[in-house]
C-alpha cells in the first residue's frame, strides 16, 4: 500500500485520508488546513509507543482507544495520546487513531454514528479501516509537511 500527502498551500482546503483503500471524512468538508496540517504533524511527532493496543485486533483496539480517548465516565479524563484526528473529521464524526511499536505505526480509522441521548458514538458493528507504516515513513512525511508548508523544523 502506498501512502501519499498532497498538501496545498491554501488556509481552506480538503483535507482527506485513504487508508486501507477507504477516504476519510467520507464526504468533502472544508477544513482550515494550515492548522489541521500542524496538528497531525504534531501528532506524529509524538506518537505513543503501546505493545498491548498495537497488537489487538483491530476493532477490539479501536473500541478501546476510542474509550481512552472519549471514557464513559465524566470524572476520569479524556485521554488524546492516540487520538491524530483532525477536528474537520472529529466534527464529522470520522475519528483517526495511531499507535506504535517502536517501529511501526498502526493507523485505524473508523466512520462512526453519533447517539444523541448517550452523547456518545455508537461502537456496534463498526467498520475499521487500518493500515501499518513505519517509523521511518512517519519521518519523512513530518518532514514533507515542514518543507512543503514552512512550519520549520523543530
């Protein structure tokens, strides 16, 4: 599989994902990808290495991340280490975890629908999306992002 960035140098944009052969958001939505941009690059800068989490299956290891990030209950805090979505697709209910093994990263993106009276998404039946890239990889496309956006190098 391969994984490509087209960045363009506008404040307003399309921002989407193709992982595993699926786009996310799964409709067009404009994003502000100047700050979108530098929020995924943050993000894959500071990816969270989890043997347990990269090893799941992965709708059980979505469920779980999605229960670190968002938990039921309102006294414990939300937990974003995995959680790399840019928020035009969290606004879209499409959400976009990461985790690694020192070595690789694992990407899983799901589509998912939203439970008004639970204010919570609904995590029955979901369709996963994943794919696995290398820390190298990551690398260069943290780069890519800083050349062809300006952000610099830090």
């Amino acid at each position: 599989m391969t994984e490509e960035i087209i960045i363009a140098k506008n404040n307003n944009g399309i921002l989407i994902f193709c992982i595993d052969e699926d786009f996310f958001p799964k409709e067009a939505i404009t994003s502000t990808l100047k700050s979108e941009i530098h929020y995924l690059k943050e993000k894959l800068k500071n990816l969270t290495i989890n043997e347990e989490l990269y090893n799941m299956q992965k709708d059980k290891a979505f469920i779980e991340i999605y229960n670190i990030t968002f938990p039921y209950d309102i006294n414990i805090d939300n937990d974003y280490r995995f959680d790399i979505s840019p928020q035009s697709f969290a606004d879209n209910d499409c959400f976009v975890f990461a985790v690694s093994n020192g070595e690789q990263v694992r990407i899983m993106a799901s589509k998912l629908d939203y439970i008004v009276e639970d204010s919570r998404h609904d995590l029955k039946g979901i369709n996963v999306s994943e794919t696995f890239i290398d820390i190298s990889e990551i690398n260069k496309i943290i780069l890519e992002i800083d050349n062809f956006c300006g952000f610099g190098i830090k």
